[in-house]
C-alpha cells in the first residue's frame, strides 16, 4: 500500500539528467506506462461504467476525452471489447469531486488541489478524511495529476473594443487585489490607468506633437465576479494573490478579503457578484458591462467572445494568457515537480507567480482523485468493484495523460489546457502505476 | 390547509366516522392501509425534521444565536450569520408580495366579470401556463434579459427618479433584490390569480346584484362585497404564494448576484436562504454543511410561520361578525 512517489520522482529527476544511485534502483521496479488501449473479451469493459466528477476547472477537457476515450479503444480492441457508453464527467465542484471519491460515488474525482492540501497548519479536507476507516484516509488514494490550465481573467467593456480592439487591458496582482476587496471601485481608477498606457486618448497640435494624453479606460463601475461556491478556480486565483500580495492578501485599506483559509469566497466587497461554477461566472460577466471575473482558460478560448487581460509577471511583463504563456509558467517550477510526504500529502503542486520570462502567473495543475485499490470495496462510482473496472479507470487515466499522437493530452490541448510537462507526466504514470487490486499489479502498460 | 378543513368538518364528519369505525370486517384491510399511509407519512415528517436538526446541531451548539443575528456569512470556514439571508428573503418576497398582489387580484376580477366571455377561458389558461413554467426557465430570462434591461434602463430611471437616493442608490449591476423579487412576482402570479379567481367566484351572486341595485358602482361592489366575502381564499392564495417565493432557489440564485449582504437599496445584490443553500450545498463539508442545514430550518420555520399565521387568519376571517 505505500506509496512512492518520491521514488518515481527520481525517475524523473534521473531523465532530466540528474542521476542517482537511488533512482536507478527504483526505476527497474516502477512501469512505463504508454497509455495502451487494448481490451480483451475478458476485461468486460463494455459493460462498465463508472461515474466521475468534479471540478468544473476539468470539465472541457474530460467531456471531450470520455468519448475520444471510447472511440479510440474501440479502434484499438473492437467495438465488442472497448468501453462503450461511459457517463460523462459532472462538473459539480472540486470538493464535491473529493467528497465523491471518498464517498464511493465517483470513481474518479477531481479537483484543482490536492486532496489533504494543507494550507496554514489546515488541512482543507479535515472534515472528510477523518481517518476513521481506509475510506478516509488520505493513503487510500493516488492523486494523477490530469491537465494544466491557466487561468484568466475575463472582462466585459465594450466601449474599449471599438477603439482599442487589438490592446487589452493589463491588470497585475495588486490591482486584482484592489478590485476584489473593493479598493479600486472605478475602471479609470489612476493605478489601472497607469498600467495601461497604450489606452489613452492622444491630443496633438498643428504640427502634430502630443499635448495631452488622458486615460481612456471608461468611468463605469468594476464589477468583480467571484465564484459563489467552493471552487479550485477560486483556490489557484487566491494562491496567485496570497503569493504575491502577502500570505493574508491584506490591503493597504486593511480590508481582508477571502483569507488565506481559501476555497470560500471570504468577506466581498457590496458591489461584487458571486455566481456559481466557471459557466456561471462567464455569463455574469457576459450580462454586466463593467464586469471582470477569473474563469479557467477554455471558458474564454472556445465558449465566449469576451477577452482575458493580459497579467504583469514576476519578470514585469505583461502577459498574454495562452498556452505557450501558461507552459512557460509551469516550466519555472521543472526543477521542483509535485511530490509527496509520507502521509500522501502532495507538495509543491502551487505553479502560480513563475518567474520565467513569458510566463503567464495564474496556472495550476488538476487533479484525479481515486482509490488505490478496489478490493472489497463493493461497488465504485455505481460500478462494482472488481478488477476489470478497476483496470478501466486505470487505463482511461493512463491514456488521459499520455502526449502520444493518440493521447488523452492532445484533447486536452484542443480544450485550451496545456499539455502536461514531461516531468509531470512522469509523476501522473508513476500514480496509475500504483494502482493495484488486492494488491495485485493491474499489469497495465 | 387540508387540516383545516378537517378540523372544520369534524362536527358533522363525526357521524360518518362513526359509521365506517362500525362497518363490516371485509373493510378491515382497507381501514389498515389507510391509518397504516397516514401514519407513514407522519412518520416521514418527523424523521425529516429530526434528520435537519440533527444535521444543523454542530452549528447551532457552536454558533447559537449569532446564527441568526450575525451579519457575516463566510462559507468554508465561519463565521456563518444568517442575518443578511434573512433580510433578503423576507425583502424579496415583500417585493414579489407588493407586485403580485394588486396584479393577481385584478386579474383574478377582470378575468370573472370583465374580459368577454370568449376569450375567457384562453386568457386564464394562459396565466395558468405561466404556473407550469419550471423556475430555472424564469431564472435563464431575468439573467438573459432583464439584467441588461434593469442595467441600461430600468436602473438608470428609477435612480433618476429620485436622484440616486435611497432606495434606488448604490450600484446599478442589474443582479439585486429588487430583480429577484420582480422575478417572483412573476413566478407567484398565477397561484394568486388561480386561487383568487376561485374563492371569488364563489362569492354568492345575491350579494353581488345586491350591492349593484343599492347603486353601487362595479368598482365599490368589488372593494366592499366581492374582496370582504372572498377575504379568507384570497389570504390563502397570498400565503400559498409567499410561501413559493420564500422558498424559490434557483430562479434567484441566477438573479440576485449571490453576494451574502444586508441590503442597503432595493439596487443591492444579495443571497436568500434558499438560493445560498442551492449554490453552496455542493461544495459543502463540515461545519459548512452544519450551518446549511440550520439555514434550511430557519427556512422551515419561517414557511410554517407564515402559513400558521395565514391559518389564523383565515379562521378570525371566517368567523361571523
């Protein structure tokens, strides 16, 4: 049942050139996983279907994966063994993803941190993993890191799009600050303006010299939208503004807005909206002019028409959000890539304020909850617990996260994520590979 | 209600009671399903309630009183005051009361004794329609809608109207309570009009062509005949339709803005307790879901309050003067 996850970590380590004696021992016994997709009559994979859900953070990109999932099984085994009519993924919620897991209700259930995370001496699932059974503790389960996504934010002021269509407005972490705890409560507010100075209206005399330049960021209310509910959006918006605007995200006003004990939405300003799910807080940004919210990237790339503004990095640029920009952030952190403590607590999972240049600050990686071993577990997700649904679960994560021509990551590059770096697909297939039934290897390859 | 009826029955249900109490073995079996689901469902309600309060305990014994009194509702990690809930609620069903009253009342009386007999029957039929139109329906319009009408018009002239004081001041987003309970007023409609429409009818013509031959006009025949005889139904309806905009949850949930505050203006975005426990409850562990659940029975209570209070007031109602 012990994990090691540090061990496969030194695998990885071992491929970026790094060797250690230790690895090497450890690598002979950790697979290779390669995503395989083949189906055998024996494995019954046709007539499974365990339930997943979650985080809405992950929603684009496993309701395109389940279906690619299928069809590519069934070009791999044959329609009459691959996995046919699995559900889709139900985008209730980080917590709601690891609440289900732990419940037995999702086979699989994600979310944008990891299970156990604690932050300030807390751990965020205190109140389900009470370590009264193997259910509730956090060693029963194996956390895979699925996608990385970063996350933007979206804003709704149509008088600038006229004008101004190709330059967007550019915030950085102190001027989010001040929206979100009311501080700045005007978008031509002077320290918004002073990051913006392509947005201006230019002035010139008869011989054409400048005379004056005036900020042309509209006089109209900002409207910050937050999410209403629990949200691992809202965890990796909050770990962005925690990191670099001190760990309470104290203002200069001494308002505090959404402590550092995250995933609630803290005390809000009068004017901000709260709505629910990523869905929810794109169309209130969509319904008020004025509006400026965080919503995960696809959201923004292939369901809306509004933009993103570009975000001042650490290396004081402003930063587009795409996934070049959002790569750029997670390849700041390669030489420190999530691992765990004994007790299956996974650290360095926090990506957010990279210090590359190029780098888009507000990312982070989501996770795949699920158990380690299904025996006598009754039934998963509505599926019974046996060793053919389990090895189902397995090889769709395995394939999930493969960069392959046919792996799960190229759908999740299609969706606006990121594929995931080498040396955290390394982490992801050493957890699947961890998997086990009555602590058997499910033989996966 | 239904008890009600029982109870005002009693006397000369009595006699019936008696008979079947004294009727032939070969009924037995049915007697026993009988009490048998009636017990049942007796049993249902008190499990229930007792699941929610038993639910709500951690919070109610760590929080007491701040519960309700706190001015502070910070889900995940406390404290958890459901006084700005509370105010929302009871301010956005008075809205969609202020609104729905006078409108249903008027419509119930055009549609008996004005609109022509023709189109009578389509017109109510498609009040009714509006009943059976699901919540997330009129959610989707006032989100799709009215937010941009309430933001660029609406707002701007009610604000105008009386120069951005209270209580049309603060900001003008168009998610506020002022929406949410526009948007109930519309939801609740059509039980006051159906209910109405109803009781009024039933009022005895005598009176009504009474009061016309002393030289009464229509409009003082409605206000002091048909209203004052029908009084009890139309209480009924008032509090049936209170009752469906206290507990609405996801029609408001998309309208009110979810931000958990007392108002200040009729322009404020807020949180009712029905829409926060719609868009928290699946996020929520803990001491989350302990205070959720004290929200819904603050809720229960108030429901039952207003509909015992309706009681009252339709027994004081019905008594002759």
């Amino acid at each position: 049942m012990k994990k090691t996850l540090r061990g496969k970590l030194f695998v990885a380590v071992a491929t970026m050139g790094l060797l250690s004696t230790l690895a090497v021992t450890t690598a002979g016994a950790a697979p290779s996983l390669n995503g395989d997709l083949t189906f055998a009559a024996s494995d019954s994979a046709n007539a499974i279907n365990p339930a997943m859900g979650g985080s809405s953070f992950d929603e684009p990109f496993f309701n395109a994966a389940i279906p690619e999932f299928m069809s590519d099984a069934a070009k791999v085994s044959g329609s009459a063994n691959a996995p046919q009519g699995m559900s889709l993924y139900s985008p209730t919620g980080s917590s709601a993803g690891k609440k289900g897991v732990v419940a037995g209700t999702y086979a699989v259930g994600a979310s944008d941190v990891p299970m156990g995370t604690v932050v300030n001496g807390t751990s965020l699932d205190a109140s389900i993993l009470t370590n009264t059974n193997a259910a509730t503790t956090l060693n029963s389960y194996v956390q895979v890191p699925v996608v990385l996504g970063g996350v933007g934010l979206m804003y709704n002021l149509p008088s600038l799009k006229k004008k101004f269509g190709k330059d967007t407005v550019i915030l950085n972490s102190a001027a989010l600050a001040a929206i979100y705890d009311g501080s700045i409560t005007k978008w031509n507010n002077s320290a918004i303006c002073k990051l913006n100075p392509k947005i201006v209206t230019v002035k010139k005399n008869k011989k054409g010299k400048v005379i004056s330049s005036k900020c042309a960021l509209p006089n109209i209310p900002v409207v910050p939208v937050y999410r209403a509910d629990g949200s691992g959006t809202t965890f990796i918006f909050m770990d962005y503004l925690n990191q670099t605007q001190g760990a309470n995200f104290k203002t200069s006003s001494g308002a505090e807005v959404y402590p550092n004990t995250t995933f609630n939405q803290g005390e809000v300003p009068s004017n901000a909206l709260g709505a629910q799910k990523n869905a929810g807080v794109a169309g209130d940004i969509e319904q008020t002019v004025g509006a400026v919210g965080y919503v995960e990237y696809s959201y923004i790339l292939l369901q809306h028409t509004l933009p993103a503004a570009l975000i001042v990095n650490a290396a004081h640029q402003a930063q587009v959000l795409n996934q070049t920009s959002v790569a750029a952030d997670a390849a700041a952190f390669a030489s420190k890539p999530p691992s765990e403590s004994g007790a299956g607590v996974v650290s360095n999972y926090s990506i957010v304020n990279g210090t590359n240049k190029g780098d888009y600050p507000i990312a982070g990686y989501s996770w795949a909850i699920v158990r380690q071993d299904w025996n006598n577990l009754g039934t998963v997700g509505g599926a019974t617990a046996n060793l053919n649904s389990e090895k189902l679960v397995a090889k769709f994560l395995d394939w999930a996260v493969q960069n392959g021509a046919t792996g799960g990551q190229n759908v999740a590059k299609e969706q606006g994520y990121v594929p995931l770096p080498s040396y955290v697909q390394a982490v992801a297939e050493q957890q699947v590979g961890l998997m086990t039934f009555n602590s058997q290897s499910l033989g996966l390859s | 209600m239904k008890e009600n009826t029982d109870t005002d029955t009693q006397s000369s249900g009595s006699e019936v009671a008696e008979r079947i109490r004294r009727s032939a073995t070969s009924d037995r079996p049915y007697q026993f399903l009988l009490r048998g689901t009636a017990l049942f469902f007796g049993a249902v309600i008190v499990v229930f309630v007792w699941s929610v309060v038993h639910t709500a305990w951690p919070a109610i014994s760590t929080f007491g009183f701040g519960l309700v009194t706190g001015s502070s509702w910070v889900a995940g990690t406390g404290p958890y005051g459901a006084l700005p809930l509370l105010t929302d609620t009871v301010l956005t069903t008075l809205i969609a009361l202020v609104f729905a009253v006078p409108i249903g009342l008027a419509s119930a009386l055009a549609l008996l004794f004005l609109i022509p007999q023709k189109i009578r029957s389509t017109a109510s039929s498609l009040i009714e329609l509006l009943a059976a139109v699901p919540s997330v329906v009129y959610g989707l319009w006032g989100l799709w809608y009215l937010v941009p009408w309430f933001t660029k018009t609406l707002q701007p002239f009610l604000a105008g109207v009386t120069g951005g004081r209270w209580p049309f001041n603060g900001p003008q987003e168009g998610f506020s309570v002022l929406l949410a309970g526009l948007v109930l007023s519309i939801m609740i409609l059509p039980t006051i009009v159906a209910i109405s429409r109803d009781v009024i009818s039933v009022v005895p013509r005598d009176l009504i062509e009474g009061g016309l031959s002393l030289g009464a006009t229509r409009g003082q025949v409605f206000l002091r005949v048909v209203l004052p005889s029908a009084r009890t139904g139309i209480l009924g309806a008032i509090a049936l339709g209170a009752g469906r905009a206290l507990g609405e949850t996801i029609a408001v949930a998309m309208v009110i803005g979810s931000n958990p505050q007392i108002p200040h203006s009729l322009f404020t975005s807020g949180a009712t307790l029905a829409s926060t426990i719609a868009t928290q409850f699946g996020e929520a562990s803990g001491s989350t879901g302990s205070a959720l659940a004290a929200l819904a029975l603050m809720l229960m209570v108030i429901t039952a309050s207003v509909n015992a209070g309706a009681r009252v007031l339709t027994k004081r109602a019905r008594m002759p003067r």
